[in-house]
C-alpha cells in the first residue's frame, strides 16, 4: 500500500470521528441541567393520559437548542415509559419550509409507507392523529428552525397542531416545541410565543468559556483516544471559541485539530495546532495592535511566545523569568515588576494574550495564567523580532 495512505484517518487521534459531527448529540448534556429542569415545567403532567406540554426554545447558534430539545424528548420518552407511551420526533423546517411539507414529514415518520396522495391539511391531521392514538401513544413534535415555516407558510399550521383534539373529546394527543434563534425572530413569530406563554419560553444564552470547556472535555473524552489531548490544550480551545459561545465552534476546533495532528503523523494534539484554525478564524485576523507595543512588552511578548509554542499557556513567574532571558539577549536592562504587570494587562486587554487566575500557591497569592487563543505563538515571535530591532535602533 502507498505511504501516503497510512497518514489520512490514521486513527492516532480520533478513536470515534462520527461523535464530533454537528448532528452527533451525546446521551448526556453539559451543564445544562437547570435549563432542562426548566423546560421539564413545562410539560408537567405529560405522563397522564390526556397530558401534553408546549414550549418555545430561543437563542444563539449552538447554545444548544436542537441538542437540548432532542435530549429532552428522548429522556421525557423514557422517563414515563411505564406509564405512557410518549413518541417524538425532530423536524428542521429549514429543509421543510412549507406547510406541506411539515405535514409530510410527520405523516413518514409515523408510517413510512403512508402515500403521498394530494390530502387536504385537514385530512392529513385527521389522520396524523388517528396514527398517533391507534397505539395509545403520545407524539411530542420539535419543530427546529421554525422561522422558516412561518416566513413561507404563516402560522396556521402551528395552531391547527395545537387544536389537533379539538373536535374530538380526548386531548392530550401532541406536545409541541418550537425552536429558533432569538435574533432572526420577527413579529409574527414573537406572536407566536406570545400565544404559547411567557411561561412556556425558554431562552438560552450562549455559552461562557466554563461551559464550552465541559462540552470539549466530554467531547474529547468521547471521541479521541486517550491521552491524545491535554487538558490544557482543551482549555486553549474553549478559550479561542469563548467569544462566539457556540458550542459547535469548540467541536469544530477540537475535530479539525486532531485532524491536522493526524495528518502530520503525531498522536497528540498541539497548542499549535489550535492556534493554526483559530487564527484563521475571520474575527480574529486582527493581530497589527502588536506593532504599536513598546519595546519591552515586545520583549516580554517575545519570552511568553518562545513558551507558548510548545505550551497552552505560561504562569506570570515564568513569563517574568523568561522575560530577563531575552532582555539578556538583547542586551536591555529589564523593567521591574510593577511595569512588567502594567504591559501584561496591556496585551490581554489588546486581546493578544488571554489571561486565567490559578489556584493560590503559598504565600505568592493567585499565580495567573497566560495563554494565546487567538494568535500563532511562533508567527507572532518572528514579526515580534524584527519590529523589536527597529524599535531599539530609535
Ligand atoms: N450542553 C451541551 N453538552 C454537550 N454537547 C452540547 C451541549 N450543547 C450543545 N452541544 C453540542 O454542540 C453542537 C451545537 O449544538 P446545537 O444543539 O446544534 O445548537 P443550536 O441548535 O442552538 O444551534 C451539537 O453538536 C451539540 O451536540
Ligand atoms: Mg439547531
């Protein structure tokens, strides 16, 4: 066999590639328990015989929306199975924007063979939810991306779905979530919401560097060989993604690292091979704040990359001990402390460097650390050397 074929998908890294795809969802979320308490209220009661709950989910890309209400379905399923039989299933309306559409969608999954004969709305909700009773089941339906529906076909059919038992003297047929980013949200879907309940609402938020850091830890472990990843290098990537707070950014970042390790024929993922995408990530191609530095945070920027290259990140000591190195090397007496810390705040406030409080080592206070997210250590090394030079010779 060609050389060259051992090195794709070699299996150095990656031990389950399918569990970092977009539509891959763990069996269990990170951090999102109060949340799926939450959304649980909702649907308080779902277990009786005509119980049935309803709730709109809004927020940011990959704040967890589809993941969550996936989850939440599947464990609510499982959860009352003793008592009743609760079915559910996931339609994304982006691929089903019409009205027909949607309805076709739900009538396959209850039967795949069902034909497509030209039904009235009316008739095929009749008989949507005939199929639903005929084995005593529950359907709860999770209409994703639902602003495309509404923007094609209006809002009719959310109602009609709403009042399926209406004319029958059994409810409790369908449940019924509606998910959607909160930012594309117009009038008319927040009518929607309006008329499903302020209490029935459940807003997301996007996810801070903690939580995108619980998310790639289970990822990593999930998906990756052991050992493969330090947890460090795992926390430089939830700091790269931390300014999105989308949690497929830091799978993205976590897939496309261990493929880049892989490709070189390595076993372990690199802080570089992170800092490789996520400078190439368009909002964080800003890195010309480094020419207005003065000369000696150049420098201390020069001690912090030479780490940095071979690690996710470098404690405030070893910047400072590494700092006098180069200042030896370019024969500059070095500043002191204080000053030292001012030009450290200056390059995490100019979002150069990304700075973390560690535990408290004796008697020293928290050590911090530092690290480079955003920015390639050794590419801003090379630029740093030459700007410093011109900026001594002044
Ligand atoms: N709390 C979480 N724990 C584990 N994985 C998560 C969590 N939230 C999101 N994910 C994963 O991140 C990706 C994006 O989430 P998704 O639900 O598609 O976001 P949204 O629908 O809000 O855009 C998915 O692969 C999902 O499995
Ligand atoms: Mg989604």
């Amino acid at each position: 066999m060609a050389s060259w074929i051992d090195r794709i998908g070699a299996g150095l890294v990656l031990k389950q590639p399918e569990m970092l795809d977009h539509d891959w969802i763990p069996s269990e979320l990170v951090g999102r328990d109060d949340q799926l308490v939450a959304l649980a209220s909702m649907f308080s009661g779902i277990e009786a015989a005509n119980g049935s709950g309803r709730a709109v989910v809004t927020g940011p890309v990959g704040s967890g929306k589809s993941a969550m209400s996936r989850v939440f379905a599947r464990e609510m399923s499982r959860h009352h199975s003793a008592k009743r039989n609760i079915q559910w299933m996931h339609i994304n309306c982006r691929n089903n924007p019409s009205e027909s559409q949607v309805l076709q969608r739900i009538i396959n999954e209850l039967d795949p063979r069902h034909p497509d004969r030209g039904l009235g709305t009316g008739e095929i909700l009749s008989s949507i939810r005939r199929m639903v009773r005929k084995d005593d089941s529950h359907m709860i339906i999770i209409l994703d991306e639902v602003d495309h529906l509404m923007r094609k076909s209006g809002d009719s059919l959310i109602y009609r779905l709403l009042r399926i038992d209406e004319e029958y003297g059994e409810g409790g047929t369908l449940s019924l979530i509606l998910i959607s980013q909160e930012q594309v949200l117009d009038m008319f879907e927040t009518a929607v919401i309006s008329r499903f309940g302020r209490l029935n609402h459940l807003r997301l938020e996007g996810y801070d560097e903690e939580g995108l850091l619980g998310i790639v830890r289970q990822r990593a472990e999930l998906a990756l060989i052991p050992d493969s990843v330090e947890d460090s290098v795992l926390r430089l990537i939830a700091e790269a993604a931390a300014p999105s707070g989308d949690a497929r950014v830091v799978i993205d970042l976590l897939a496309n690292s261990a493929r880049l390790a892989e490709k070189e024929g390595r076993s372990e993922i690199l802080p570089s091979d992170v800092q490789i995408l996520s400078v190439s990530r368009p909002e964080n191609s800003d890195d010309s704040l480094i020419e207005e530095l003065s000369a000696h945070a150049m420098l201390l920027l020069i001690a912090i990359c030479r780490r940095l290259k071979s690690a996710a990140e470098i404690s405030s000591g070893d910047a400072e001990s590494l700092y006098k190195v180069v200042c030896e090397e370019y024969e500059q007496a070095p500043r002191g402390h204080t000053t030292l810390w001012k030009h450290l705040k200056h390059l995490e406030q100019c979002n150069l460097l990304k700075v973390r409080s560690g535990t408290v080592s004796e008697g020293r206070g928290r050590t911090q650390h530092f690290s480079m997210p955003h920015l390639l250590p050794v590419d801003i090394e090379k630029r740093l050397e030459a700007l410093v030079k011109a900026r001594l010779r002044r």
